[in-house]
C-alpha cells in the first residue's frame, strides 16, 4: 500500500515530466502543497525528500525547491568518508554510541516503526587535533550489532552495515547540500553557528529497503566531492 506522501511525489514527477515545473524553476512552497493536496506539511515534506533522492528536485536552503535537469551522464561517487575530504584525517574520536527511539524523520528514512529501536552513533573526525568533520550514524537494530565495546573503531558505515549479512547487494545514495550548521554542529566543529558547511545525507538499501542513514558534515574548507561520469 502506498503512502499519501508517495502519491504526492508522484503527482509532482508527473508534473515535472509534462514540463508543468520547468527545469530550474521553484515549485510551491510546502505551505501552498500542504493546502493544494490537503495534507501536513510534514506529508509534504516527505514526498519532497522522495523526489531530492530520486533526483527530480534539488533544494537551496532559505529559497525554495527546484526542478532539476534529468540526464543520461551518470557519475560514479565513492561514498568512503576518506574520498570527499581533501585531506585524509589524522585522528576520530568517538562521541557516543546508543540506542535511541526514532524521530519522524528517521521513520521516514530508514522505513521503521515509530516503536522501533535505532543505533545512534556519533565521531568527529580531526587533523592536527582541530575537527574538520562530524559524522552521524543511524542503523536500525539488530540482534548482534557492536553498538560500545573497547576496540569500537571508526569504519566505513557499510562495513558496519555489513555486520548484519556478509551476503547483501548494498546500494548507496548520497545528497550533497550546502548549509548553515545549526547550534549541535556548530559545537563540534568548533565553529560559529551558522556557518557554512557541507552536508551530505547518505542511505545504504538492499533491494531499495534502507539499511541505514547516515549525516556526514564537513567545513567548506575540507570538502572534496570526486567523480567520474560515464552515459549509458
């Protein structure tokens, strides 16, 4: 059964494939959709984070949501955290590892219950001492999962993931969006709050179910994002 946040999106890809939303023209703000498809907000913001991970729209922050242009390039992204810092990091040091009860947010992104059990888990990444990345992690919980011992160790979130079944076809999406950091990231990073930085959101699914997400956020300074396109 589909949900309403589903149908919404695809209502808007239609759209946006009949040319109603230009290429890089602003569709409505959240609060004329909520009203057009007699929703939440929240509703629309869902089918609106649908449509970013499918690449139907991009966002810019404190403007609006965009249509963007659909292409046969293809780009080959390594999503290993080493690859999109200019700089490889010297040190991690672990913030925290619980389990926590998921937000609306994490509902929607790692498909769970509202009830379920999630693996939090946050580092921030250091060069000469000084951090340059904050790293969170969420997982849905599973019997057998590491969530604190003594040797717990900074690894690539699909080695982590992995733990889970040796076998899975993992399959990875990543956004990349500038922003100004909020107060929690500010504080890690050391840095004012609302600076800019970079924020890439990724998912790891199997068979398109999630397994896991995860919020990588690097100073502007440190962010390096490689890729190699090819066209089917």
């Amino acid at each position: 059964m589909n949900h309403k946040y589903e149908e919404i999106a695809e209502s808007i890809k239609y759209k946006i494939q009949k040319n109603f939303y230009a290429i890089n023209s602003a569709i409505p703000p959240e609060n004329t959709l909520a009203d057009e498809y007699g929703v939440s907000r929240i509703t629309i913001r869902n089918a609106i984070s649908k449509l970013i991970d499918e690449g139907y729209i991009y966002s810019i922050p404190g403007k609006g949501n965009y249509v963007l242009e659909k292409s046969n390039d293809k780009y080959l992204i390594s999503l290993k955290t080493e690859q999109l810092l200019k700089k490889p990091y010297q040190r991690v040091e672990l913030l925290g590892s619980e389990i926590i009860k998921p937000t609306i947010d994490l509902v929607y992104h790692l498909r769970v219950a509202p009830n379920a059990r999630v693996v939090y888990v946050r580092w921030v990444l250091l060069f000469e001492e000084k951090p340059i990345a904050y790293d969170i992690q969420y997982i849905p919980y599973f019997p057998g999962i590491t969530v604190w011992n003594d040797n717990f160790e900074y690894t690539s979130f699909s080695e982590i993931l992995s733990q889970k079944n040796k076998l899975f076809q993992m399959q990875g999406r990543m956004n990349v969006t500038a922003m100004n950091c909020e107060k929690e990231v500010a504080e890690i990073l050391k840095i004012p709050e609302e600076t800019p930085v970079m924020q890439i959101t990724q998912k790891i699914l199997d068979d398109n179910e999630p397994m896991g997400f995860r919020q990588l956020f690097i100073k502007r300074e440190w962010c390096c994002v490689r890729g190699t396109s090819y066209q089917e």
